[in-house]
C-alpha cells in the first residue's frame, strides 16, 4: 500500500502541477482537491477488504497530491520571492509535525481497539480536511500574473524533464539531489521512531518526548527561516548538519529518558529547519511562472526517493535485531541503535556532497 500510495503521489503531482500552470490556475485545484481528499478519507469508515483499501488509499492519494503537493506547493511558491522564501518555508515546514502532535494528542483518550472509535476519527479528519478546502474556496487567491502556459499540454508535462532545462538550471536539480540524500537520512528511522522509543527503550509514555521536541523543533524553525533569507544556504545548512549529527550521537549512545529528549530535540529540529532551507532554496530556483511542473521532480527528491531508499537502508541495518512473540502470537523486530548510525553516515555523504556543490551555490548566492 505504501508502494503504490508513493507512485500514485508522485505521477499525480507531475501530471496536475503541470495541468495547473496549463490553465494558470492553483486555487481551484487546491480547494475543490482538498474537498475530495476529506470526503476519500471518510470512506475509509466503511471498508474492510484489503484490496479495496490499497485502491482507495489510491484515490485518496490522488486527491490529497492534487490538493497539496502539486497545487498548494506551486500556490506556495507562486507567493513568495528572495526576501521572505526562508520565513515562508520555515512556517511551513513546522506543520507536518505540528500536526502529528495534535493528531495524537486529540485522539489519545479513543479506543482504537472498537470499531466505532475509527469511525469517529475518520469523520473528524476527513471532516476537517473538507471543510479546510471549502474554506479557501472564500480566503484563497491566485498569485497575481500568473499566466497560462502557452505550450501544449504534453510540452508543458515534460518541461521539467528535458536535458536543456536540466542544463540551464543545473543547480536546482543539485539541490534536489541533495533533498533526496537529507530526506534519506530521515526515512532511515522514520518509520520505526515511536517503536524505538515505546518497545526499544520501554518508555512507554513516548509523549513526554515527542511532545516537547515536536514543539521545541517548530519554534525553532519558524523562528530560524530567517537565516535562510538574511545568509544564504550554505550558512543555513551548517546548523542544520550540526543539530542532525549531534541528535544522531545522544540516540546511539543514550537510552535515559532526559538525554533521549535532548537527543529528539536536536534530530527533529535539524530534520525540520533543513526540510525549510531545502524548500526555500528549491523554491527561489524554479523559474518564473513554471511552478507547478516542477512540483513532479520536487515530489520525486522530497519523497519518492528518500521513501524507497531510506527504508531500505533502514531494513538492512536492522536484519539481525532482536524478534519479540506479541500477546497473538505473531512475531516482530525490535529496531535498534543501528538506524542512528546509519543515519549520520547518510550526513557525512551529505556534507561531501554539499562541499562538492558549494561553488556553485556561492555564486548563485552572490548574483542574488
């Protein structure tokens, strides 16, 4: 499911961000695409065959792309410029965990156990995500200027990936290769960090550090997209390794509650003030009035990359680890410190790569 869900999201997002700067239109698909993605989620209330669920969860993906990697993204970039990318961004890239906070902390009282408790959350979400939708459909603008493509349909879809545009905006593409290789770093242990802290580590209470380090990381990144914007990429990005790092070495080598904390605090907020330096930087590349059709290659560096190789990486570092029998007699691994290791590897690659880059960088930087 989660296999076919990164497809869908990433053929979505390069098929309706090119169809957005076609008709020179973001609000419409933004809003009446985030009513769909609400309504696909309280489906999910009702189904209870496994195929069905992969195919919705399809067409879910479809909607929720739509809405949101393609249009709301190019919307995004459409609105800002060289001297407030960085705040932008850095407000931006807080909400993804921000929501993840209030979405445990809203339904933390529910028991998931009972059907009805998952037709409830569904109803809330999904009603949510509606009535989000409907809402800019009244607080929405499009950027003004924004010009329709006067290329056909098949050139405006292909744009982002022809030789000649890659040449003549050889940077951008460096720079999403360098997102791909920061967001790998990230999905190395991503989809086992409240197991680790919950079964690895017995804090059974994992709130009491996703809560404050989720809180603290957001601060801190709306606060430091400023620095973004006042010093460059370069200058922005040293923090961002140095904070990931260190966050890295206290998980691999602490397992008490308090250095745990001040571990997840230092790795969430590398991992969200990078995704905001990252961003800006991709975004101050894009060329003027092609925002959405290079919505595709972002989704592509962003997330379908990191999402395969990242987990990857993540299940073959933990093929040995300890297996657990659960109370249904079905068995599980337990992931281990090896995830932190590997992680910080996947940065040390990172700095040689951005060392490997950074004449260019410092050129794009002084031309600003």
């Amino acid at each position: 499911m989660v296999m076919a869900s990164a497809v869908m999201a990433a053929l979505t997002t390069i098929v309706m961000g090119a169809l957005s700067d076609k008709v020179g239109r973001r609000k419409a698909f933004m809003s009446y695409g985030y009513m769909l993605w609400g309504l696909s989620i309280i489906v999910f209330a009702y189904i209870k065959n496994v195929m069905l669920t992969i195919v919705m969860d399809c067409v879910m993906t479809f909607f929720g792309s739509t809405a949101n990697d393609a249009a709301y993204n190019a919307w995004l970039t459409d609105r800002g410029d060289s001297t407030n990318r960085g705040r932008i961004e850095g407000m931006n890239s807080m909400m993804p965990l921000v929501s993840v906070l209030v979405v445990f902390g809203s339904f933390m009282g529910f028991d998931l156990d009972k059907q009805g408790s998952w037709v409830t959350i569904y109803y809330i979400i999904g009603g949510a995500t509606f009535f989000i939708g409907l809402a800019g459909l009244f607080l929405i603008e499009d950027a003004k200027g924004l010009r329709k493509s006067e290329d056909s349909m098949i050139q405006t879809l292909l744009y982002s990936f022809r030789p000649s545009v890659f040449k003549e905006n050889i940077l951008l593409y460096e720079v999403l290769g360098l997102f791909a290789v920061f967001g790998i770093s990230i999905q190395i242990f991503m989809p086992y960090l409240i197991i680790y802290y919950e079964k690895t580590l017995g804090i059974a209470n994992y709130v009491i550090i996703m809560a404050p380090a989720i809180i603290a990381a957001a601060v801190l990144t709306a606060l430091y997209g400023k620095t973004y914007d006042r010093k460059g990429f370069l200058f922005s990005m040293r923090p961002v390794v140095v904070m990931l790092s260190a966050g890295y070495v206290i998980l691999y080598f602490c397992r008490s509650v308090v250095p745990v904390l001040i571990g997840s605090m230092l790795m969430l907020g590398g991992y969200l003030t990078g995704m905001s330096v990252f961003g800006a930087m991709i975004r101050d590349n894009i060329p003027e009035n092609r925002s959405g059709q290079f919505q595709g290659v972002r989704i592509i560096g962003q997330v379908f990359v990191p999402g395969l190789i990242g987990p990857a990486i993540g299940a073959a570092v933990l093929r040995n680890a300890e297996v657990i029998v659960n109370s249904d007699g079905t068995t599980s691994f337990l992931p281990n410190r090896s995830i932190w290791f590997a992680a910080f590897a996947v940065v040390i690659v990172l700095c040689i790569l951005l060392y490997l880059v950074s004449r260019r960088i410092r050129s794009s930087e002084k031309t600003a």
